[in-house]
C-alpha cells in the first residue's frame, strides 16, 4: 500500500501533576541542587525584583531574573532532571536547564511557562489550572550531556515593573537506566527500534510542520505486546484498522495489558515485508512522521505479523507512549 492510505491515530491524556515521565529507573541516590546562594546568569539578570529561598525551602524569583546555582554537577546520558515548578503571574520565559559557558542558549533552558517562543518547548509544560506546584521529570542527558554544569532558573519578563514569579522546589539530579528489555525484543524489532531513533536524530518536515530532533525511544514490552497483538489480528482476520476486529481501540489494547500513560500514539502499516518499507512510508506521512518524531513519547513497541493468504501479507504496528 502506498503511504497515502496509511491511517496514523494519537491520543493525550491529561498526566495530573506529572506532564513528563522517561522510561527509567533509579540507581542512584538523589543529588538535591542547592537553592541557596544563587547568582545572577550572564547579562540576563536585570536585578529588577527579588530573590529569595522561602521558609518551605522554595527558590522563588519574582520579576526579570535569570539565576544559576555556585555548585556544579555532572549530565551523563542516565542524568535526570527532577523538580516542583509553579509561576505566580506569568512573564515571557519561565525556565530551567544547565549551562557550561555562562551564555544563553535556547538549546540548553526548557521553557515551563510564558508568552515567548523560546528555549525547548512543548514537551514540557506547566498546566495546571489551580496554580499549584507541579512535578516535572525531565530526561535532560538524552538532550545534552556535560560536565561542571550550574544549573539555571528563569523568570524572563523584559518590561517595566515586571510582576511574574517563578518558584522551584526540590529540584533533584539522579541517574537512572532503561527499563530491562531482555526476553521481550527480537533482531527484527530491535532493527525497527534503531530505525525510529535514527530517526528522531534529524529535524525534518512533517508535512507542513518542521519536528526538530528528538531524544531517543527506549523499549517498552507492554508496548511490544499490544502492537504484536494487533498485528497478529489484522493479518488473521484480514483487515487494515486501527480498530481491532473486537472492537478495541489501541488505548484499550495499551491499558488492557497495564501500560498507563499519559500520552499514546499509534502508526499501522500493510504491504511491505521490511523494517525500511514501514519506516520510509510513515516519514513520507504527516501524521506518522509527526508520531515518530514526536517528543512527548518517550517508548515504543512494535510488532510485524505475516498471512500469505491475507489482503497485503505483511501487518505492522509501532505503539509510542510516555507513561504516567
């Protein structure tokens, strides 16, 4: 089948408290960022408002301030970034990332909140509506690794008598791994994995849509499963769906084996019996390419299934996910 008649299906969840989650696991302790004794980052920080650790240990930054820690730490590709963060009144940037050469790079800050197009944004955003603290995780080693990094925080609002705030809380540095995948990924969908994540490592069009680059997809096996049971299902009962011939949709199928996430996407895909046939025609599809390239998911499973006696013989399914 050419890509054209290729269907895409994607789904976001609301996550609560938590709008970020990487496939990891921790093994190591914690390492708190000291909130104290901050100073001011580059030529940023205007010194128009105040600065301050309030008696529940919050740094709180109240009008155009940019602010890095003393102390230094380490990013390794397991590095995660970890923090409560809520703006009180909104600027044009609130933000947090880590820096080697005190200069200001939109590569490097993870935009929060704000009126402003700048920094890495969408993937990471605060939406809660009852002002409260919210909790971020944030992958930041599949972004950028380094080390003697300070840590930054952002109030950015370039006007006279500026009122926004930003407060961070319990911002953390941990290492972590991938999830195990031994016993639950074949050659075949090992090479489907590297071939999504190739991917992901160039910016491209989707459509009318540049997707920059994106961190790489880790394994999931639930993920793995429910794609395999899908596509076991169309090959059998001979049909090209991205409803399942019980009738299930592929957030059922997702849930039903106990993946809970907070944002899910599907690409199916018929007729081409390689791991490059699959991937090509979905790059050449808006909706597929925006689902592979899409930095909201952070795992994925897929699976190819065969029937020569089938319409198109050869049945793929890739599900992507970020769990809860």
């Amino acid at each position: 089948m050419t890509a054209t008649t290729k269907r895409t299906l994607t789904r976001i969840m609301a996550a609560g408290a938590i709008v970020a989650a990487s496939a990891v696991s921790h093994t190591a302790l914690a390492q708190s960022v000291n909130l104290n004794n901050t100073v001011a980052f580059a030529n940023q920080d205007s010194n128009s408002g105040t600065v301050f650790v309030n008696q529940y240990g919050a740094l709180v930054m109240r009008g155009n301030r940019w602010q890095a820690t003393q102390e230094y730490y380490d990013v390794t590709p397991n590095t995660v970034l970890e923090f409560l963060f809520r703006p009180r009144k909104n600027g044009e940037i609130h933000g947090i990332g880590l820096e080697n050469d005190n200069a200001v790079s939109s590569q490097r800050i993870f935009k929060l909140a704000g009126s402003q197009n700048w920094g890495i944004r969408g993937e990471y955003t605060y939406d809660r509506t009852d002002g409260k603290n919210q909790k971020f995780t944030i992958p930041i080693g599949q972004y950028y690794t380094g080390t003697n990094l300070r840590v930054v925080f952002v109030s950015d609002n370039d006007v006279n008598n500026p009122q926004n705030v930003s407060v961070f809380k319990n911002v953390k540095l941990y290492e972590s791994t991938p999830p195990p995948t031994t016993g639950c990924i074949t050659p075949m969908q090992q090479q489907l994995l590297d071939a999504h994540n190739n991917a992901r490592s160039t910016g491209r069009q989707c459509g009318n849509t540049y997707m920059p680059a994106a961190p790489a997809l880790t394994w999931n096996c639930k993920l793995g499963q429910a794609a395999a049971n899908h596509s076991q299902d169309m090959a059998t009962n001979d049909f090209f769906s991205h409803t399942g011939s019980d009738g299930l949709s592929p957030f059922d199928r997702m849930s039903n084996l106990g993946y809970n996430y907070r944002t899910a996407g599907e690409n199916i895909f018929a007729g081409g019996a390689t791991v490059s046939s699959a991937v090509n025609a979905w790059l050449q599809s808006p909706g597929h390419c925006t689902n592979i390239m899409g930095q909201g998911f952070t795992e994925m499973g897929g699976a190819m299934k065969q029937n020569s006696s089938s319409t198109y013989n050869y049945y793929w399914t890739v599900n992507f996910g970020a769990p809860q």
